[in-house]
C-alpha cells in the first residue's frame, strides 16, 4: 500500500540554518521512504534573491552534508524544489506565492494540500499568517497544515498573542506546534516503558518513587546563535519546551488509548497537575547559572559573555536546575528534578526514576534505579541490588543495560522526519495543542519573574555539571544526582 502523500510544502525560511541542517534532509528521509513521491514541490522562500538552480543545489548539499549518498535520489529530490524571494511584511508577494503554488500544484497533480512551515525569526510568525489569511492562500480543497517552529513566544501574554494570529488563519486541528524532543524514539519510548509493563505501572506512585530526575546537558556553548539565545536563556530555550514535555511523559496518567485525543487529555492534565509555586518558592526551587572561561580537557574555553554577540554585563542563563513538584494525587511529593545547560561535561538526555529504598530479609537496600538513555547511546539501564557471585547474603549492586544497537538508531528516521511525516498523516500526537503550552508558559513565567529584580548571575566552570547550587538543592531528603560524569579535566 502506497503511503505518498501529496504535497505542496511553503517553507518561510528556506535560506535559513534550521532548513539547511535538520528539514531537507527530513524532506530527504521522506522521500526515500516513498512518503514524498511524484506528487509533490517545495518552494522555499526567503528574502535572499536565489534562483531555483542555486536553491536546488543547497538542497543537495544540505542532503549530502547530512551524510546521503545515492546521488540519484538526491538529484531527483532537489528537482522539486523552487525558490521565491519573498518579503514576508509585501502583501503582493503572498499573490506570486499564491500562483507559483497553484501552478506547482498542477504541475505534480497535487490535489490542493499545502504544507506551511514557519522555520524563519519568531518576530514574523503573526505577519504570515495575517496574510496567508488575507491573501487567501489556503485552499479549498485538500487540506490545509502549518507547522510552527519555536519559540512560541517569550511568555504567556506574547504566546497568546501569537495564538491568536495564527488562529485567525487555521483552526486548532491545522497547527502542530514542533518541539523536536517529541520526535525522539527514545521520548516517545517513555510511554511503551511506563504502560506496557504491568510492572512499572504497579510501582509509578508516591509510594515507590523517591525521585524522577531529567537531564539535558549539551556540551556545546551558544555557539553562533548569541542573538536568539540572549532573549531565551536555557529557561525558555529548553526548559520550557523539552523538559517541560519529557516531564509531562514521565508524570502523566495511562491514557485510554493511543490516540492524539486520549495522549492530549492526559499531557494537558500533567500541565495542569504542576504544582504552582509562588515567585519566593520558585526562587527557593529553582537555580539558575551562566558558563564561564575554563580549561577543559587542556583547551581554553570561553565564557558566556565572552562569546560573540553576547553582551559583557549579560544575564541570560545557560544553566537551569530545579525542583519541581505534581499535584497528581498518585505523584505528588515526588520530587522531580531537572536541570540542563550549554557547556556541561557531555552531551547527554536522559531520565532517571530512583524508587525508595527498602527494609527486609537483607536489611537496608538501597532503591532501583531505572535510567532511559534518550540520546545519545538509546536505551535503558536498571539498577538493582543482587546477591554477589559466590556469596550467601551479601548483596551489590547489578546494572542491567540494554543499548540499542549504532546502527538500529541510525536507520530510525531522524525526529524532524518522524514529525513532518505525521503532520503529512494528519497526526497531532506528538504536537503540542495550545492549552498546554499555555499552562507551561504560566509555570515559567513565575520563575522568570522571580528571577527578573536579580542582578546577580552565578557562573558554573565551562566542562562542569554546572554550579554547586545545582547539587545542594537535592540535598533535602537525601536526593542526588544520579548522572554525575566526571570525565573531563577541568582547570581554571
Ligand atoms: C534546541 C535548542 O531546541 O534544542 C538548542 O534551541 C539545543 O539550544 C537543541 O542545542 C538541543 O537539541 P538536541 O536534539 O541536540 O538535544
């Protein structure tokens, strides 16, 4: 059975890195899995004045930088792709996007299904889908999707703004709000985890978890991207969207099927289970850092404010950690811990759930500790206590470990091509609906305001685990990190 689809995709923001590193080698995957066939064009568009043959030929470079061999499929991909310079603020301009679509259109035999991919400045998300309206691009027949890269917004009042613009165009069926996390394999393997093994499900309570904990460390600094990453910090930049939505998997009720509906009702329940602080608890609960200059593994290493673009006085986090609390009645007390930052020892996603200790016919045994690997090195590992070899009582501890194997993970489709390919099924599940991002943007911008009087930043050394508050605020109750890598040397 055929699973093309047809598709005219309009991509805002086609010059752009996003598209040159993660969407057309998406596009790309997609096409060899036959999902974009004959019956599709790109037209990408972007201030720039590029010809189609220069378009065509960074689509191919993009594809083969992504590691792509087989030039004949990457020569026939880039085909269907043009280029229009496009000033998205020109009403005209929508007009001659509007033709060369429906000309494309005719051209592959379409059938009216257009594709909008907002992968440009945030700033101009509300201007084009003002005119998309205004200038009437969408169709009447097929259907009508956009998808809308973050950020969406800079805190709740901006988000529904912005909601609302692009509700005057599509309905709440038509969006899907990309976070790419969601798209990871290993995310949505949490689910499987959780609901597949009458096990875990049995244990998933107050009363046998002693702690959740969620890592997102990156290894890298802010690298080129000082002028966005300056109005975000790691709060917005990752803790609001990624760990907020790993978060939401880890706490969530069992939904009633594997259904958009049913995963939507019990996330947005998760959101509206966070347990509210006020701006002295959020204060008290959450910790916040900038990297600064270090040796690391014998080579100098800059600070945050040294960095290109980024100002010398700037308090922008690159480090956030926290406690984080649920209301759910099954959950609540555990607390859950996060924390990510730019510039920390490894790059590493991964989800820790320690269970509690316990009391028996072996004494005091520490609790198991279940560990999901999201990326890199997928996986799982369990930590448990075992009799040791060749002893009577005397218990170890054992570290169960599957990895999934280099080459299974590098066949899976990539997370862009999993997430483009639903919205090309009309699937929503692993998109975020606008009434849980609100409740995420309510959470956050209560520590954003704790935050916002405090003129003073601490800094955690480039190579670390970040700084020292980080570790203190899992001291009450006896928590700790369970990652804690230390394979870097680090020097002043
Ligand atoms: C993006 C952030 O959303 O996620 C980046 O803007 C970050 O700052 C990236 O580097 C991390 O994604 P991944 O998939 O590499 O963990």
């Amino acid at each position: 059975m055929s699973n093309e689809v047809n598709a005219v995709i309009i991509m805002f923001g086609g010059s752009g890195d996003l598209a040159h590193r993660k969407l057309y080698p998406a596009l790309f995957g997609l096409f060899q899995h036959g999902v974009l066939k004959d019956h599709f064009a790109v037209i990408g568009t972007a201030r720039r004045p590029w010809s189609d043959d220069h378009y065509q030929e960074v689509v191919r470079d993009s594809v083969k930088e992504a590691g792509n061999t087989d030039q004949d499929a990457i020569a026939a991909f880039a085909k269907h792709f043009y280029y229009q310079s496009h000033d998205v603020t020109d009403a005209d301009h929508y007009v001659t996007l509007k033709q060369l679509a429906a000309k494309l259109d005719e051209q592959y035999e379409v059938g009216g299904n257009r594709l909008y991919y907002m992968a440009m400045a945030p700033k101009f998300f509300s201007t084009i889908a003002t005119h998309l309206k205004s200038e009437s691009l969408l169709t009447n027949t097929g259907f009508n999707r956009l998808i809308i890269e973050k950020p969406f917004g800079h805190d709740y009042e901006s988000a529904k703004a912005l909601n609302d613009a692009i509700t005057g165009t599509f309905k709440e069926e038509q969006i899907y709000r990309i976070d790419h996390y969601l798209g990871k394999d290993m995310a949505q393997a949490i689910l499987a985890l959780r609901f597949a093994n009458p096990w875990f499900k049995a244990v998933w309570d107050k009363d046998h978890i002693k702690d959740i904990q969620i890592t997102l460390a990156e290894a890298v600094g802010v690298e080129e991207r000082a002028g966005y990453y300056e109005t975000a910090g790691a709060l917005r930049d990752m803790v609001q969207n990624h760990v907020m939505q790993l978060l939401a998997y880890l706490t969530m009720d069992e939904p009633e099927a594997l259904t958009s509906e049913a995963i939507h009702a019990v996330k947005a329940k998760a959101f509206d289970d966070l347990h509210r602080y006020t701006e002295d608890e959020a204060r008290q609960n959450f910790v916040r850092a900038q990297y600064a200059s270090a040796t690391v593994d014998g080579k100098k290493v800059p600070g945050y404010r040294e960095e290109d673009g980024v100002a010398p006085d700037s308090l922008t986090d690159t480090f956030v950690a926290g406690k984080m609390l649920t209301d759910n009645p099954k959950l609540a007390g555990v607390p859950i811990f996060i924390r990510t930052g730019k510039r920390l020892t490894r790059k590493s996603t991964q989800v820790t759930v320690t269970f509690k200790d316990g009391d028996g016919l072996f004494g005091h045994t520490p609790g198991d500790q279940l560990t999901v690997y999201i990326e890199p090195n997928e996986g799982y590992t369990l930590e448990i206590n075992a009799k040791k070899l060749g002893e009577t009582a005397t218990l170890e501890r054992e570290w169960l470990n599957m990895r999934h194997d280099d080459q299974a993970v590098s066949d899976a489709p990539e997370a862009y091509e999993r997430l483009i390919g639903d919205v090309l099924a009309g699937d929503q599940t692993n998109f975020n609906h606008w009434n849980e991002l609100a409740q995420i943007w309510r959470y956050v911008d209560v520590i954003t305001r704790a935050w916002a009087n405090d003129k003073t930043m601490p800094t955690y050394k480039a190579g670390s685990m970040g700084p020292q508050a980080a570790f203190d605020l899992l001291k009450p109750g006896d928590h700790k990190w369970y990652w804690q890598p230390r394979h870097t040397q680090l020097a002043d």
